[in-house]
C-alpha cells in the first residue's frame, strides 16, 4: 500500500498512520503491515502487508473506497484526493505446477506450428524472447508460458493468472524477465517470484510501451502516454526524454554508440547524454525501430519501412507494401523480419522479400512478433495462431512449382560447383542451384526417364535412361553408349566407376557391363552371374566388383568369377535394391522389405525397424562427410546413423515426400533427398538438445543428488530422464547411456526410463545424453549409485541355509514363475492391451 505524502507532511502522516489508518486496515483485514524495503519515488511512503491470494486485493480496495471513516483518516493524514493512495499487487510467489508435454505440432511447408491441439496454453502470443537457459518464454493472454522445445507451462502467481502481457525483455545479465502489463505497468520475474512496480516505485506512467537494456545493463521504460524511467538496479529515475511535450514512445532500442533511438507519434529520435534530436520522419507515427547485424537502423513508419543512411531515411519501396508494421526483427545474419497484422511475416534476405501468410503454411496472418534466437532459429507468435518455427534457412523444396515438370525425382549428382544435377521420371535432365530448377540447353536429348547418374573423376556425367542407353555429358559434348555399342540393356539401373577408371552399368535384363573407354564387355548368367537384371553396382576396398541381382542377393565379381551371397549366408533380403561401401571397408546392403545388411568380410549384421531404422525398403544409400551413413527409405524418410543411434528425417520434419529414390551430399554442404515429390535441400542445424534426470526409483523415489545410496536388497533401480529439442519432436528423441562400474559400453533407448536389475555391491555412474533427429548429442547427465550390503540380506542367507532352502529363488516373492507373471503384466501393460 503506497501512500503520496509530500516531505513536509511526513510528521502529520505519521501520526495519523499510529493513530486512525493501521487501525482502520486492521479492520477491513489488512494487519502486520511493514514498511517496503524497496527505494520508492519521492514523497511516497508504502508497507507490505501478506494476503492469502492476490484475488483478496480488489476485496480490500472495495472495502477502503467505501469506508466513510477511512477518508476522514486520509484527510486527517494531509491526504486529500482518492489518488493520493493505492493498493497493488507487491509480490507473489509462481505456481509450481508441472509441465505439459507438448505435441510434435502441425508441418506446413517451411513452417511447423503449435497450437492448443499440441499443449500450448495460449494461442493469443504477443511477444517471445529467450531465457537464461535458452528456452522460449511468451507473452500470452493467460500470462507468461515457458517452451523448451518438448514441455510447456505457465509461469503465473501461485493463485492466479496475469493476463495480457503486451512485451517481454529478458535481462541475461541479471538473469530476470521484465514484462509489461495494462495495470500496473511492470512486472519482474525472477526465481523468487514475480515483483510489481508501479509509479511509487517511481515510474513515470502506469503502463508500458517499449522497453530496452542500455550497453551498460540499465533498463529503459517507455510509458504508454510518454515519458521515459530509467532502472539503474537498485531505483527507478524519471529521465528527460527530450522529446517535444508528452510525445507518445512506441518502440525503442539501444544504438551501438550506446544512446537510445525512439519511434515516436512524431518521428525518430536519438537521444544522447546531451539532449535529443530528432532524425527523420517528423510527421510520420513511427511503430517500431530496429538494428540490423550490420548496424543499421530501420524504421516501420505509417507510410511504410525505411532504412537510415548518411543522407536520412530512405524508403525501401519492396518491403513497404507490408502494411501496418508491428515489429521489426533483425536475422542472425543479416536480412529482416516484419511482423504485420494482416500481411504475416514478411522476410527480407538481403536481395528479395518473401512474405509468410496462412496460405503459404504459417499458422495466422496477424503476427504480433517475430523473435531470433540464440540459435538463429526464427519463431514467430501470431495473434490466434499460437507459436511457429521456421524451418526454411535449413529446409528448401525443389518441386513442380520451382520448375520440375515431374515430381518424382530417381537420381541426382552432384555437379561440383554448388548445383545438382536432377533426373526425373518422365520430365528429363535438370540442374538446380537452391530451390530453382532449369534446363540446361543441350540436355534435352539425354532422354526424359532417367534411373541413375554418376560424376566420373574426369568430371564427366554419366546418366542411365530407361530404353536409350547411357548417355556421357562432357562439357557441351553429349555421346551415348547402347546394346548396339554392346550395352548389355538399353535400361541402365546403376553406374559406378572403378578405381582403374572403368565405368560398369547395372542393366534391367541385359546382365552387368564393364566400359573400359573404348568397348563393352556384358557379364551375364552364361558368366555365373546369377540373374541378369541387376540393380546396383560398387567396388568394395580390395577392388572387387559387388552387383545385386533381382530376388538373387549380391555377388562379388573378382575379374574371374562370381561369389553369390543371400538369406542362406545371413543376408537380410535377397532382393538388394544399393549397395554402399563405407570408408571403413565395410560393404552396407539396402534391401526391398529386410532392412540393410552390414558386411565386414566375414559376415552379415542386419538392422531394422527394431534397432531404429525408419522403414525395411531402402533405396538409396550414401555417407556424408562427418562419416554418418544415410539411408533413403521407402515409405520412412530419410533414415541417419552414426554407428550407435538411428535418427529420421521425414515428412513431419521437411521432407517433401517420405518415399526416397536417391541421397547425395552436394558440394553446397547440403543434403540433397529425391523423393516421389520432388527433392529435399537439408543443412542439418547444429542445435544440440538438452537432457535432465528427473529421479531414481527403488523403495521409494529418491532425488538425484551427487549419490544416491540403497541397499543390495533393492532388486530394480529404475533411472528416469527426459530431454528436450526444438528441432526434434518429445517423442522422436533417442536417449544414449552407460552404467559405469558395469560396462564401458554405451545403448540406445527410445523410452525415458532405464531400468537396472539386481545391481550387485559397488559404485557405479549412470550417464546419459538426448540425441535429437540430426544426431546431435546433449552434453550427459550423470547420477551416482551407491550399492550397500544389506544387513537384512545377511540374515536372510543365514535362515535359508539353517532351514536348507536351495536358494532364496524359492522364497515368496522371488519365485521363477512370479517374476515371469511380472514380465508378463509389464509387457501388457506396454502395449496398452486390456486383460
């Protein structure tokens, strides 16, 4: 409760608070009341009082306003007008409630979306910024609601819920979130709860426009109908502006030069030590001001956006068709964001200007913010349309509508100098540089259904066509090879060249062909092959030639004979669709419905669905630069592996379409996925995920501190974690861990529990790490597990042995067959079977 007592009046304030007013607040229920430690405005003296909720508030007001006695008290205190107290909200601590997981959202093109069907509190966003620990908090019309990417939750006053919060600042060198409300006008969050400050905590207005942090941390405040407070840490000042009268500020930042720049009702100003000046666009309402990554200033103004530069502002004719300007956002680097109400997001790259409405995949048209985080991911809250996440610096389409004639897409190769080549099914030869596809001229005879591709180490392009043969691009010089030139099929399934610079062509009915540069050589059944329509061909370390045949596994071709390998040998399918070697000298087998097959020289590792693979009908195979393996499946994505975790990248994440023809590594750094629909451009965002122990179960549950003792009597310890992504889905997270003290060795899991049977006497380390869709591994989380002797155990042993039981097996409670009931009940209850 804060009372505007002028410094004279002081002695006569007091007297009256001793003799009528605590008196009078004891009565209507406010008692206890101490004085508030805060350093207050001038002439304003205030005491704290606790109530029970903060609903209890409004109840005491009602009753002071209406109490006869209590205003002959405030005139009896020098306190004349109803204004000169007030009765506010001081602080309150947050509710602790736990968090909602939230869905994996809703793709639309570049766009992912989380709505209420997701767990988003709060569809209504009006601003976002980034937290100390790099989780997204949002203002919301039901209060601020904190996003890490798997769970959410509102951070609200224990028993109520501060609504409509028009902006949030976080302050990282303190660690606090200051947020603007429409009474009182500012609020802080910390970890001790949520503070109120009001114009006796000496602003200068009730309600907040803009906000912003000073190079040297201070913290300046906008009033809603001008003015402007400066917090220094400890006070709130009232600071001179500078600006003509009350001149309304609507937005505000701090420069590189350390002043402040004001859009204003009237212009742009920049304000220094010595006064201000205003910079332009004087009789313009000027909405919101921003500095790029270069250090430029620009302006959203009612006539449009503009950009400062030596001569003043200048229009920027392409992004001023926008529309009413809410917010100006600068990329990470370089480019702008514009959020309008009514245009969407509107992004300008540096060359053009793209706009994002709800017919191009963003979840509203009406954008009330746009928000770059540390990561340089772009998030964007729209006003009935919850949060989205742009995808699209990371994740382009090349489709119909970027110039393909035909969606299905069966080869690409890498041109060398940042472009592709893309072969389709139906619509003949394309190069595509970003998401634009054109043909060169001069490839139109390549043919228009083209199988497989391959870049010579000459620099020659070689592409097999479905019934002409196999064309050479060399240079501007086209030539083809057919059974007329002994081409064993005019239909060519796969290419290779060998390390002696021969090529080889995987033929549908014609057998194998070996192109020495000057004539064919065909290996048929006649030779031991053991069918002739071959779909793949390699050279494995030694520098023997593998092909896979239909329904007929692979064969191994050492210049003389063939060696036949299938199911009988332990290959997963006899129907090999690629084949892979990788640079460690292992061969890698992608098969039509068994998964893929790993061959070291002496046998066959097969991984499916079981061990993580997206999908069992692999195309397409490649190994990316940082040695992780991809596979293009069939009906699953994109499939990633690293040699311990399997990850997937489908249609949900991007893709254009999940069934996969072809995978290359372009010279662009980017993934390049043919698909049905069209190709896929992926730069797998380097964003590692986070992991938290959430407790350890046995008798009871124990809080993960650095050592969690229990007794050898404790036959399952149960490990609970969870981990968290925002480029990675809750539920498509794969965990890694070890048990140190057991085994050096680290498993994969999917689940977000890991159960430890009867661990015997000793210490160990439980580990575990979050590894998102790109095989980005979190930084590990570890609990220490302390195994004593139990002493019960000890008495246990010796009453079995005195009644000559075989075993403790055989008392009740540890028989064979309960703990095969249990087993029984635990995998029931797993797969959500009712019995």
């Amino acid at each position: 409760m804060a009372f505007q007592v002028l410094a004279e009046e002081q002695g006569r304030f007091s007297t009256a608070w001793n003799r009528h007013l605590q008196t009078l607040l004891a009565e209507a229920g406010l008692v206890d009341g101490r004085p508030c430690e805060r350093i207050l405005a001038e002439d304003v003296v205030a005491y704290v009082f606790t109530v029970e909720s903060t609903a209890q508030i409004g109840s005491f007001r009602s009753v002071l306003q209406g109490d006869p006695g209590w205003s002959r008290a405030l005139r009896e205190a020098g306190l004349v007008t109803d204004e000169a107290w007030s009765l506010d909200l001081y602080r309150a601590p947050i509710r602790d409630e736990p968090a909602i997981p939230v869905g994996g959202g809703t793709r639309s093109g570049p766009w992912l979306g989380f709505d209420a069907f997701d767990g988003m509190p709060s569809v209504l966003i009006n601003d976002i910024t980034t937290g100390a620990d790099g989780c997204l908090l949002l203002a919301t019309y039901e209060g601020i609601c904190r996003f890490d990417g798997a769970t959410t939750g509102l951070l609200t006053p224990a028993d109520g819920v501060i609504q409509w919060i028009p902006r949030l600042l976080f302050d990282h060198r303190r660690g606090v979130l200051w947020f603007s409300q429409v009474s009182p006008g500012l609020a802080r969050l910390d970890e001790a709860g949520i503070d109120i400050f009001t114009h006796a905590d000496g602003l200068t207005r009730e309600s907040t426009a803009a906000m912003c942090l000073s190079s040297c941390g201070d913290l300046w405040i906008a009033g809603g109908e001008g003015g402007c407070t400066r917090f220094d840490g400890e006070r709130f000042v009232p600071a001179d502006a500078g600006l003509p009268g009350d001149t309304p500020i609507l937005d505000m930042l701090a420069d590189r030069d350390g002043g402040l720049v004001l859009g204003t009702t009237a212009g742009v100003y920049r304000r220094r030590e010595n006064g201000s000046e205003c910079i332009g666009l004087r009789d313009e309402r000027v909405s919101a001001v921003c500095e790029d990554a270069e250090g430029r200033l620009w302006v959203g103004a009612s006539s449009g956006i503009y950009l400062h530069g030596p001569g003043g502002f200048e229009r920027h004719e392409a992004l001023s068709t926008v529309g009413p300007v809410i917010r100006l956002t600068a990329g990470r680097e370089g480019g702008l964001w514009v959020s309008s109400r009514g245009n969407g997001a509107v992004h300008w790259d540096g060359e053009t200007v793209r706009a994002h409405t709800a017919g191009s995949g963003l979840s509203s048209s009406q954008v009330n913010a746009t928000h770059v985080d540390e990561r340089g991911c772009v998030w964007v809250g729209a006003w009935g349309g919850g949060l989205s996440r742009y995808d699209g610096d990371w994740v382009g389409t090349i489709a119909v509508e970027s110039g393909l004639p035909a969606g299905r897409v069966e080869t690409l190769c890498d041109a060398g100098d940042g472009s592709m080549w893309i072969g389709t099914w139906g619509g003949g030869l394309f190069r595509a540089r970003g998401e634009e596809a054109e043909r060169v001229p001069g490839t139109e005879e390549v043919g228009d259904f083209l199988w497989s591709s391959c870049r010579d180490r000459e620099g020659r392009f070689w592409f097999g066509t479905f019934g002409q043969g196999v064309v050479c691009l060399d240079g501007e010089r086209l030539s083809r090879l057919t059974t007329a030139d002994g081409l064993g099929h005019d239909s060519v399934w796969g290419i290779h060249q060998d390390h002696s610079g021969r090529m080889w062509f995987a033929t549908q009915g014609g057998g194998l062909t070996c192109f020495d540069g000057d004539r064919c050589i065909t290996y048929t059944t006649a030779d031991g092959l053991p069918h002739n329509q071959v779909w793949s061909v390699a050279e494995d370390a030694e520098g023997a030639i593998w092909c896979s045949t239909v329904e007929s596994g692979v064969s191994r071709f050492d210049g003389k004979s063939f060696r036949s390998y299938s199911t009988k040998d332990g290959l997963a399918h006899d129907q090999v669709w690629c084949i892979l070697p990788d640079r460690g000298g292992d061969l890698w087998f992608g098969t039509w419905g068994g998964g893929v097959s790993r061959f070291d020289g002496k046998g066959f590792t097969t991984y499916t669905t079981r061990d993580g693979l997206a999908h069992n009908s692999i195309r397409s195979m490649c190994q990316s630069a940082d040695g992780h393996l991809w596979f293009g499946t069939f009906g699953g994505g994109a499939c990633r592996y690293d040699g311990l975790a399997f990850q997937a990248f489908s249609r949900r994440e991007g893709l254009v379409h999940d069934a996969v023809q072809h995978i290359e590594e372009g010279s662009d750094g980017r993934m390049w996925i043919a698909t049905e629909a069209g190709v896929t451009r992926y730069a797998p965002p380097e964003e590692p995920p986070r992991v938290e122990l959430r407790g350890v179960v046995a008798d009871q549950r124990y809080a993960v501190d650095d050592v969690v003792t229990l007794g050898a009597a404790q036959r399952l310890v149960t490990v609970e974690f969870s981990g968290a992504s925002f480029s990675t889905a809750y539920d498509r997270l794969v965990y890694a861990y070890r048990i140190l003290g057991q085994s050096e060795e680290w498993r994969t899991t999917t689940r977000r529990r890991v159960e430890l049977p009867d661990l015997p006497v000793g210490s160990y380390t439980f580990e575990v790490q979050a590894i998102d869709r790109d095989l980005n591994y979190s930084t590990s989380a570890a609990v220490k597990l302390a195994i004593e002797p139990d002493a019960g155990s000890d008495r246990l042993r010796a009453l079995e042995a005195e009644l000559g039981l075989p075993g403790s097996d055989q008392l009740v409670g540890r028989s064979p067959a309960l703990r095969r009931v249990l087993v029984e009940i635990d995998t029931v209850a797993a797969s959500d079977l009712t019995v």
